[in-house]
C-alpha cells in the first residue's frame, strides 16, 4: 500500500468495523490503553475474537494500541525518571506480545501542558524523546515482527514548543498530526476545527496545510506525516445571524457537536440547518440562524486526500470509526486512494 490509512477506533466498537473497511485500514490504533503505577494497561480479553476474525480477513493490516487520550495521566511522572520509563516501555511490549500486536501509539496530550487536569512539567519536553528511545528499543527484542511506534500530535505550535522532533523523530515510523480540533473548546469565535487550508479572513491562523509545513520545519520527515479527519463536529450556540453563522462570536465556546452519523440523520440541510462551504479552507459548515456546526464530510476529506498525494506525505488517519454509522467517510477514503489500494 502506497499511502498509509490509520483509523482510530474504540474497543467497543470493534463489532462495527466491516470487512471493506477493515481491508481499506493499514493500520488499527486501539483506544485506549492508559498508565496506572507506571505500567501500560489494556484489558483486551473480550475482544479477542474480533481481532481474530479481523487478522484473518485482513492479514496485512497492523493493529497498534494506542495509549492516552485527552485527560490520560501519569505520562509526566512515569517518564520523569529512567526506571519509569523502562517499567513504561518493559509493560508495553508485555501487552503486544500477550495480544500479539503490531506496536504502540502514544497520544500524550500533552507534553508540558496540564490543561486537561493532568500532571505537567517543563521536563516533559526532554523526557519525551527518552520514553520514545525506551520504548523503541523495548518493541525492536520482540524478534517475530517488526513493532510500530507512532504518535498523535498536537495540530498547534504549542505541541512543537514542548517536545524535540528532530530527536524524537528518529524512534518513531509515524507522526499522526490531529488536524482537528484546531479551535473550538477554548474560542467563542466561530470557525473550522478541521479545515485544510487557512481562509484570509479567519482571525486565528490554524489549518491542517499550516500545521503540516510547521511540523516540516521542526524536522519532521514528510514520509513519516499523516494528517487527521474527523469523524465529529464542533457546535457554537448563540451565534448571530450574520456571514451564516461563520467568524461570529458566540454565546458559547465550541463544545463537541454530533458525530458525523447523527449529523447525516438530523442536521445535514434538515431541521432548519443548512450547509454551507468554504471553498478557500476547503471546509463545510452548518448554521440553523443560532447553532454553527463545524464538521467533516465527503468533499473535505476528499481534498484533504489530494493534499496528501500532492505533498509526498505517509498518509490520513481518522477519529473515531464509531463516530460514523452511515460509514459514508470511510467510503470516500477508500475511493479516494483507491489507486494505491490496488
């Protein structure tokens, strides 16, 4: 497979994943494993038979654990010390050799940074780089195959001031860049979580070709990037009825909205909300005259394949697999590297 698809999945969703899609997949990240007393934990007893009866549908796809998530602690106090980190990477290998898997991805949200009600430390930014070269060399002693290590990155500078990519780089086979969530929690101004390019217009300069480019200057080899869709929306609520709801300040900041199956059911140009589209960002909208809705559809990640194409770069991973009942995402993704697919 020319590019790489990466599709993000939580566990107990793994009874939806289809056979097409799964085929489609290059590689399944697992959510969540998480950290307790400095050890990897994952229990994945009862799902063993669907990841059996996906290994034999689809031999050559990999299946990594991916450990964190947003609000996922114990990153900073484990990596703070050498045997920490060595207990961290020893625990993880045990986990992918127990239910022969294919590597880990970390999803250290994020280093140096507390804002999600975790532990943080200005030293988070060296020891990074040193639980990736641990964990590197843990994974390389498992001899029958040749184990994974990614990470998901923040789509902000702010993950690049806080770690070494240059360093850090070297560990790892893929940097998946979550281009997504770029505003939306933390802004009351309206706008795309998950646009490909910048509009001149936007105040905030966030946007996935931005945050790519940033990553490349930091060091990053462009054949170890993938960029993120999502699979979910971003919703503002009291919103003026001005631009169509876009580059407003609402009443509300942009808490998470439906996922993209229950926008398909209710939202999509129904019950009062109407699409509209960017055609400089490459990003599609909803506003009902009060609620805006920043999502992803067909078209938008159509061209964020294209980019990846254009721009030489690993691939395109998504968030969640179960956010999309309608499996309509994941067809276009499928068509749209069905060439290196073949």
């Amino acid at each position: 497979m020319d590019k790489q698809v990466i599709g993000y999945i939580y566990t107990n969703h793994l009874p939806e994943l289809t056979a097409e899609d799964a085929k489609m997949l290059s590689i399944l990240n697992l959510a969540f494993g998480k950290i307790d007393k400095g050890n990897v934990i994952c229990d994945l007893e009862d799902y063993q038979e669907y990841l059996s009866n996906i290994r034999k549908e689809s031999p050559e796809l990999k299946m990594v654990l991916s450990v964190g998530g947003w609000g996922a602690g114990g990153f900073s106090e484990t990596m703070a010390t050498d045997g920490g980190r060595k207990q961290f990477a020893g625990s993880a290998r045990d986990l992918v050799e127990r239910y022969q898997l294919d590597g880990i991805d970390i999803d250290w949200e994020y280093p140096c940074i507390g804002i999600s009600g975790i532990k943080a430390s200005r030293e988070d930014k060296e020891n990074f780089t040193l639980m990736l070269k641990d964990l590197r060399h843990s994974l390389d002693q498992i001899k029958d195959r040749k184990c994974l290590v990614n990470i998901a990155g923040g789509g902000g500078n702010y993950f690049l001031r806080c770690t070494n990519m240059p360093e850090a780089s070297q560990y790892l086979d893929y940097v998946q860049i979550m281009t997504y969530d770029l505003r939306g929690g933390f802004t009351i101004e309206t706008g795309h979580h998950t646009n490909l390019y910048d509009n001149r217009e936007d105040l905030l300069d966030v946007s996935t070709d931005r945050a790519v480019h940033a990553y490349l200057k930091a060091g990053v080899p462009r054949e170890k990037l993938v960029i993120g869709a999502a699979f979910y929306s971003r919703m503002w609520k009291g919103v003026p009825d001005a631009n169509h709801g876009w580059m407003q300040m609402a009443a509300s900041t942009g808490g998470y909205g439906p996922d993209y199956g229950e926008l398909a059911e209710h939202y999509i140009n129904k019950n009062g909300f109407k699409r509209y589209w960017d055609d400089e960002a490459k990003a599609p909208w909803l506003f009902n005259g009060d609620t805006f809705i920043s999502y992803e559809d067909g078209e938008s990640i159509s061209h964020k394949a294209e980019y990846v194409k254009e721009q030489g770069l690993a691939g395109m991973m998504f968030w969640e697999y179960g956010c999309d009942s309608t499996k309509t995402l994941t067809r276009v993704i499928r068509e749209s590297f069905c060439r290196e697919l073949t």
